[in-house]
C-alpha cells in the first residue's frame, strides 16, 4: 500500500473523491431551490419538457442536469407516477360523471307493471 503525504492511502483518497466533474452536488448545496426544481421538471415527459429547455429555464449545464437524473432516478419515478395518476383521473372525470347521470336517469324512469 503506497502512503500520501497526508497520510492516507491511494484507494481511500481515490474512494473519497467525488466520481466525475457533473454530480448535482455543488447545486445542491448552493442552490437547493434549483435542485428540487431540476427533480420536478425531470419528472416530465421528454416530449413536452425536453433537456435544453430545462437546461436554458434553469442555468445549468445538460450534464448536471442528467447526473441529477441519475442520483435522484427514484423520486424522479415516484413523480412519474403521481403524474400519470393524476392525468388518468382527468381523463376518467367526464366518463365517471356521465355514468352517474345516466344511472340517475334510469333510475328516475318509472317501471312498467305488468299483469
């Protein structure tokens, strides 16, 4: 095992270095508004919120911005789903309320006798 000057080894100096130039940090630490901002807009499609977009509203780079992706990926999906949630609901809104309309129609028709 090679010893630093400072007393550590080589492994556990490389083990303490953070991976990569782009990882979220720095804007974590420092601009924690931007952050959960990035989360959240990460959480949107592609199609209506693309990487550049984001990349310009904020002022970061596109390569913070898919590191913060990578780091955050579960929360990213937890906001998929609750978005996905919530548009199945509004679609579903006007079937569920003309099903109840056309229940209360029938049962307002008053029934035939026979015999």
């Amino acid at each position: 095992m090679i010893q630093c000057r400072n007393g550590q080894s080589q492994s556990e100096r490389e083990q303490s270095k953070p991976k990569g130039r782009f990882t979220g940090q720095h804007l974590k630490t420092l601009r924690p508004d931007i952050y959960r901002r990035a989360v959240e807009l990460s959480a949107e499609p592609r199609e209506q919120v693309p990487y550049d977009h984001i990349c310009r509203l904020l002022r970061v780079s596109e390569h913070t911005l898919k590191a913060i992706e990578k780091t955050e990926s579960l929360s990213i999906a937890e906001g998929k789903e609750r978005l996905l949630a919530k548009a199945w609901r509004l679609a579903n809104k006007p079937l569920i309320a003309s099903k109840i309309k056309l229940t209360a129609r029938t049962s307002r028709r008053p029934q035939s006798r026979l015999g």
